[in-house]
C-alpha cells in the first residue's frame, strides 16, 4: 500500500470511527462538518478496501458487525495515540519542571550522579531532583519514583525500559598481595588463588574470561564475599585478594598505584544498564528530558571510558 493509500484509509477510517460512535450518518456529518452523502461514501469506500462489511444499515437503526466492532477499537487506539502527540508536543512548549524521583545502584550513583544531576539541572533549573541509593529494587508505581537504573535485570513488562550504557569489571589486587603470589598471566591461575566474590550475582564465583575471543570459564575461591561493591574494593585494597569490580570503581585506584589490574587483555563479560519508567501517556517533559540527558551525558568519551 502506497503512503498516499493509507492516508486516504486513514481518512475514512476516521469517518467510519465518527459513524460507529455516534451511531448515526446524520449526527457524525454534522459533528465533522461533511454531508452524510460524503461520510456514507467513505465509510463504504473503507469496507470495499477491507473487503469487510463493517455495519449493518436499516432505516430505523444502524449496528456494528463483529468486524466492526474490532476495526472500531483500533480506530480508537490510533485517536488515543493522536492525542497523546498532541499532548506531548504541548507538553514540550510548556517550561519545564517540577520534581523527579530517581533510583540507581549505590556505587554507580556514587560515582556519577553527583556530576550528571548537577550537569542536568543547569540545563532544567526548573527541575528538583531526588536521587534514592541502595541496592533495593523499588517498585516504582507504588513508591513515586520517575526514573530507575538497573544492570542486567530482565525488565518488567510493565515498565518502559531503555538502554542507557554497557560497563565491564576489571580484575585488582593490591600490590601487597601480589608481592606474596606468582605473577597472574593466565585466567587458570585465578582458580588457585583467593578470590572476592559479589555474593549478589548468581553463580558468583564462576568467572567468565574472554581472551582473544577464546572463552574462559573460572571457578574461583572466596574465602569472603560481599554483595557491596565499595566493601569489596576494601577488601582488595587491604590484601583480601583478587577483586572484579567495576572499571568505574577501579580505575582512580589502579591510576594511583593502590590496586594493580590483571589480565587486562582478558575482557569479562558485560553488564548492561537500562533507565526504567512507568508507562504514561503522555510523558511528562521532564522525564523525557532526563531520560534524553542521561543517555547522551553516558554516551559521552569521559564516561564510556571510566565504564570500560
């Protein structure tokens, strides 16, 4: 179907959705500012299109046939999402601001959001924003928040969920550490040494390597496990030994000589993270500014670096 075929379907489309609810040619020609001669050409010009008898005509009444009444409901979505457009673009004529309630991971809201919400609201200075940290995950209907930034969670099919950046952990031991164990040149070696798992993830100390595309699968020793990533980093940092944190956490460290990064051309698998939303219509200005910061401001070369 060409484009100029479906904006005349859509046409009588509409005609026939005007019919269908008003329950009448007479009222719906006058309710659209047509003749009835026109309107009951269209809607007839709709169902030899459909090749589908949509209504059923008498002289005293006019019914929906089964067809009908399921072509009516979509009529209606299309005029529902017409006048969510609508009400988005006024939306965006109109300043922004009011207040949002994020939630995020606790280390990576520590690391970044001081700067990103701080960078955001000199742009929206209309905008308060609350920034809730933890490792809960809330509901965000039922708690009133906006905004949520989730790693590697299925997302409920409820929420609208967009991708926002991918981050990759790195392998740290401090150099006292090292200084009592043999050099770490292979993946095998971890197996053999003491290792700090996030006891938050499934299958917490199996570790995957990927080595020039050669897969690793390592089942490595915890003697102590932490489901908090900055109590691990002080674990590494005082000699608990061999630490996978995230390259955002890790890199201040490495770069000032406290941690030592190994296997730096072994990559472990990513983790993904989204910015999840209630579903809305329309949404508000404000979260669809934010949402559009958030991913450009993460997008950038100085956070695509310290995410790895």
């Amino acid at each position: 179907m060409t484009p100029g075929q479906q904006a005349q379907e859509l046409q009588w489309a509409m005609a026939f959705a005007s019919v269908a609810e008003q329950r009448s040619f007479t009222r719906a020609a006058e309710q659209l500012g047509v003749s009835k001669a026109l309107l009951s050409k269209q809607v007839r010009q709709l169902e030899l299109r459909l090749a589908t008898q949509l209504l059923y005509r008498t002289t005293r009444r006019l019914d929906l046939t089964e067809a009908g009444k399921l072509y009516l409901q979509h009529c209606r979505d299309w005029l529902a999402r017409v006048d969510a457009a609508r009400q988005a673009l006024a939306a965006m004529r109109e300043e922004i601001g009011g207040k949002l309630r994020i939630t995020a991971p606790n280390s990576f809201g520590g690391v970044f959001m001081a700067e990103a919400l701080l960078a955001f609201r000199e742009r929206f200075p209309g905008i308060e924003v609350e920034l809730d940290l933890g490792a809960t995950l809330r509901d965000l209907e039922a708690e009133g928040f906006d905004l949520a930034i989730r790693a590697n969670l299925p997302p409920p099919e409820h929420l609208i969920s967009r991708p926002l950046a991918e981050m990759h952990d790195w392998l740290v031991a401090s150099p006292g550490f090292l200084a009592g164990h043999p050099p770490v040149t292979s993946p095998e070696q971890l197996a053999r040494l003491p290792c700090i798992a996030n006891s938050r993830f499934a299958q917490s100390t199996r570790w995957l390597l990927n080595r020039d595309g050669l897969l690793s699968s390592i089942d490595v020793q915890s003697p102590i496990s932490s489901n908090d990533y900055y109590l691990i980093r002080n674990l590494a940092l005082h000699g608990g030994g061999i630490a996978r944190l995230p390259a955002y956490l890790a890199s201040a460290d490495v770069a000032a000589g406290r941690l030592i990064r190994l296997l730096p051309d072994c990559r472990l698998q990513g983790m993904q993270l989204y910015l999840l939303y209630p579903q809305r219509q329309p949404q508000p200005a404000k979260l669809l500014a934010l949402v559009d910061f958030l991913r450009d401001w993460f997008a950038a070369p100085e956070q695509a670096a310290m995410l790895g």
